[in-house]
C-alpha cells in the first residue's frame, strides 16, 4: 500500500483531500500533517511513498521543508500544490527535487491522476533497480 503524506496548513483542505483519497480504489495509506516542523517528523516515521506539499504555511514553509527532506529522502515523491501562481518558485522547487509543481485550485481529477502516475513511475523504477540486481532480467523491463 502506498503512503502519502499531505501538508497543508489549512486543516479542512488536508481533511478534505484525505477523505478524497481514502475512499479511491488504490488503497493509499493517508496521513497529515498542517506544519512544517511536523512533516519532517513525519516523513521520518511515516516514510511516505509521496507528499503533497504546499509551500506558503507559517513557521517552516514548504520550500525549506522540501530543502530539509531532500537531505535525507531522496526517494519520496515530492508534489508542491500550491497556491502561488510563480515561474521563479516553480523552477526553485524543482531545482531543489521537487516532482511536479501544481497550482492551486485543481481539479481533483488531475490530481488523482498525477498522484497515481507519480507512484506507479516510483514502483517502476524500484522494480528496475531490483530486476538489475538479479540475472534475471527480462527485455520487457526496457523500452526504447
């Protein structure tokens, strides 16, 4: 079962968004968290397969949560949803690991859709990783 993590200081939009997502047919395991300072816990003891981070929040903002988590999780899927409409910003988080970078309001649709692409493409990859490791490695695994 995959894990998300998502953080928002806006305590209804998390409720909402994990209501939303626990009642989709993947089965995600959801957990929030509505501060900076607490997503780092989190990621630590939760170990997310993805989060959904937004960046303006008081105290720690996204930003330097996503700065904090790239130092000991390079792996976790990491989607700024946002608010802030900024090509600068968005081209910061990305810089810094961030996945995707989605404006806030979205449809939840499109959401539901890149959170399961994200994950799918992060079991794909470990597959990879682990089928490298064997001999036993099958031609369907490459494509190009």
């Amino acid at each position: 079962m995959s894990k998300i993590l998502i953080v928002d200081d806006e305590v209804k939009a998390c409720n909402l968004l994990k209501r939303f997502l626990e009642a989709d047919e993947n089965e995600y395991e959801i957990m929030t968290s509505h501060s900076g300072e607490d997503a780092l816990e989190k990621v630590k003891s939760f170990k997310p397969t993805l989060m959904l981070l937004d960046i303006k929040m008081p105290g720690m903002d996204g930003m330097e949560v996503l700065r904090q988590v790239r130092k000991f999780d390079k792996d976790v899927g990491i989607i700024m949803l946002t608010a802030i409409i900024d090509k600068d910003v968005a081209d910061e988080a990305f810089r810094m690991g961030a996945d995707d970078y989605i404006s806030k309001p979205v449809q939840i649709s499109f959401l539901e859709s890149r959170i399961f692409l994200d994950i799918m493409a992060k079991k794909l990859i470990r597959r990879k990783y682990r089928d490298k490791d064997s001999d036993e490695i099958s031609g369907d695994d490459y494509f190009g």
